[in-house]
C-alpha cells in the first residue's frame, strides 16, 4: 500500500550478483576475500599484474618510470566469482540479526538460508553485540561463526536421534514412551545437570522436568517428545534406541565430520562414539557432543530434502573476465541418503507439529504456510567448574524449513 500510495509509474526488482573479491556491506565478516574461498585452487581467481623489464632483461618494480623499459606481458585482472548469495535475502538476514542484537543483546547472533534441494546457500550473516576485535582471528581475518564455532545443540539434536530410532524399526511415531521418570546413574553429574528434573528421596528416579509437566498423562508418543522437547522422553527413547543405532544415526546425518562446504576454517565439531547408556542419553539430548552451526544446516537441509543430503556450496561459478567464458560451474551432488522416506516422512510430521500453538516453537508460525523447526537451548559449561553446566549463560537456537512438504 506504501507503494501504491506514491504512484510510482514502474517499479523494477534487480537482482545483484554477490562478488567475494569485493563484498563491502553485502558479506560482512562472512566471506573476506577470495583466497579465503578459493584456497585449494586459486588458480581459477588469481589475477595477474603483469611483469616489466628494463632493457638488459632485469624485472623492474611496476611503478618504475623509465624510458627504456619493455612490458613482457599485459596484466589481467582475476576470474569473476559468481555466488549462490542472494541479495534481497542477505540484507533481509542481515536487518533481522542487527534487530535480534538490538532487543536481546547476546554476545552474537548468526543465520544461514539454504536450498535443501541443491545445496545453495542463498544467505548467510553474523553480528556481534560489540565492535572489538573478537570476532577477528590470530591471522587479521573475521571469525565466521557459523562453520567455525562449535556448541552443544541440546534439542536441536532431538529429531535427528527420533529420524534413527524410526529408521531402524524399533519404534513408530505413535509409540508411547515415558515421560515422567527415568532411572539414570546418579554419580553423573553431567546428566543430572541437564536433565533438571528432582529426585525422589528413595530411589535414584529422575521426575519430569518443567517442560513434561505441562503433559496430561505419563507416557507420550514419539512425535509428543519433538513438540514438547521432553527431555526424559528423549533420554527413554534413547535406551530404547541402543547406543550403536544412535552412533550410526549420528554418522549418517554427517555428525563429527566437515561439511566440506567450500569456505575455510571449518571445525568438524567433537564427536566420539557411544559406548554405554549414559552416553546414549547425553548425546540423545544434545550434550557431550559439539556441532557447528553448518553442520546443523546440512543435516535439517536432508530432512527437508526426503533425506538425500546435498553438498552445500556458496560458489555457483567461476567466469573468465577476459572472454566472459564459464570455467567452473558447481552442479548439485547428493551426499548420502540419510534415511528411508517413511522415517524421514514422520520425523518432518512431528517438526510441524512444534511449530504450532501448543509446541514449543509456536514463534515461528508464519501466517498461510506449514513450517517445521525445532528450538534448541544448551547450557554453557561453568567457567569456574568445567563439570557442570551454566545456570546462566546459554547458546540459543533455531532450525527450520518452510513450506513444510517443499521448502
């Protein structure tokens, strides 16, 4: 109506192509310089200057003044590098970090935007609360933290587990498990921190949680345990599940290993096999396993894509600046298939229903499409006792995929 109001005669849309060599506002702190992209073929953007020569062969400065000088060559500028960025979405990303940053005030704030289908990034931006040298690394360069920094996803975790426990069978999405109690090993001290429920004074029986105690009945069923992020329903399942079935979950949805997305400085995260039960219900709800925020893309892209996983990508391709010819251009490529369809299928069920009134990412409601999304919030380690988790200091997230059924 605003625009209407002017009575613009035309109004034209034009759509920039991002340049790394050249990003000003557009890739802040994301994507620096070229040689950062392109460190393992250089070749493909690497310009050349040229050389001069004085007349008995000896190379000279370019900025040499002399008479008698011969120019071996004619410099040329570098190959032009074409991204899957796309600007209207960048600076959409970007306004809403600077707002986040604004109103929350955490420490710092990023967001990604990928095509499931082929692996695009269409958009990725970072903001930090302050303008220090934080985000700066020991070599000049900006930190970026999406593929760089790593944390413990907590619930975020939770439908990539259940997508393993439906894949092998041995439980459906309509399943009931319990969420009122969980008998787990007291001398842990991790799980008792993260599972936040009380204990009887009787037995070593961990009660519902805060979020479980919103439930009318004691047992839910699978899909229940990804609206309602219950956290002793997710700790049952994985008993159920068995540490190998969730080690190979895990592994299949690219857990512990790089994207190989095509920007440096990757972190692979920390990821080492589960070889007993409380393990299994650590790393079921997202702790004593560190992932970056890229990796979490990838697996939520796979889910969104019926589980085949593509190889993420920034670079669409590379074009000869002198003759404007294509040298390099990135065709989609499936990783892996993560899980059968119908296990797939169910886990993207149960994400639509956290995003609706009663789940616990009704936030992310947009009016007139069906969203999946999952919220995450993992308690920092204390600084002053590295065996207990913060009661103060978190990581906070959000994944999702929209429209639900073709995003």
């Amino acid at each position: 109506m605003k625009i209407n109001a002017m009575k613009f005669t035309a109004v034209f849309f034009c759509f920039l192509a991002g340049f790394v060599g050249t990003p000003g506002w557009f890739c802040h702190k994301i994507l620096p310089d070229k040689a950062q992209l392109f460190a393992d073929n250089e070749i493909l953007i690497k310009e050349n200057p040229g050389q001069i020569y004085d007349a008995s062969g000896n190379a000279l400065a370019r900025d040499v003044k002399h008479k008698d000088i011969n120019i071996d060559h004619a410099s040329f500028d570098g190959n032009d590098v074409h991204l899957r960025i796309h600007e209207p979405l960048q600076a959409i990303m970007r306004g809403e970090l600077a707002r986040l940053i604004s109103e929350h005030r955490p420490t710092y704030a990023c967001a990604v935007m990928a095509d499931p289908k082929t692996g695009a990034i269409l958009a990725m931006a970072q903001q930090s609360d302050t303008n220090d040298e934080s985000d700066n690394t020991a070599s000049g360069r900006y930190r970026n933290h999406m593929i760089e920094d790593t944390f413990e996803p907590a619930q975020i975790l939770m439908p990539i587990a259940i997508c393993g426990a439906l894949d092998s069978g041995v439980v459906n999405v309509n399943s009931l498990v319990d969420s009122d109690r969980f008998s787990v090993d007291s001398s842990n001290t991790m799980n008792n921190n993260y599972l936040r429920g009380y204990w009887s004074s009787d037995s070593n029986t961990r009660h519902a949680d805060r979020q479980d105690t919103t439930l009318s009945t004691s047992s839910i069923q699978v899909w229940q345990i990804v609206q309602n992020s219950s956290n002793i329903g997710m700790a049952n399942l994985a008993g159920v599940m068995g540490h190998e079935r969730l080690n190979q979950t895990l592994k299949n949805f690219g857990i512990g290993e790089p994207t190989h997305i095509d920007l440096t400085a990757e972190s692979p995260g920390e990821f080492w096999p589960i070889d007993d039960v409380n393990r299994s219900i650590s790393v079921s709800l997202g702790y004593e396993i560190t992932m970056t925020g890229i990796q979490i893309v990838q697996a939520y892209c796979a889910l969104a894509n019926s589980g085949k996983m593509m190889q993420l990508h920034v670079v669409n391709r590379v074009v000869d600046s002198r003759n404007n010819e294509t040298i390099f251009q990135f065709e989609p490529k499936v990783k892996r298939v993560v899980a059968g369809e119908k296990a797939v299928k169910d886990t993207v069920d149960a994400l639509k229903k956290a995003v609706a009134p009663e789940g616990t990412a009704f936030k992310a409601m947009v009016e007139g499409f069906e969203v999946c999304g999952q919220t995450g919030t993992a308690k920092k380690l204390d600084e002053g006792n590295p065996k207990r988790y913060s009661n103060h200091s978190y990581f906070a997230g959000f994944i999702g995929f929209v429209p639900a059924d073709d995003p």
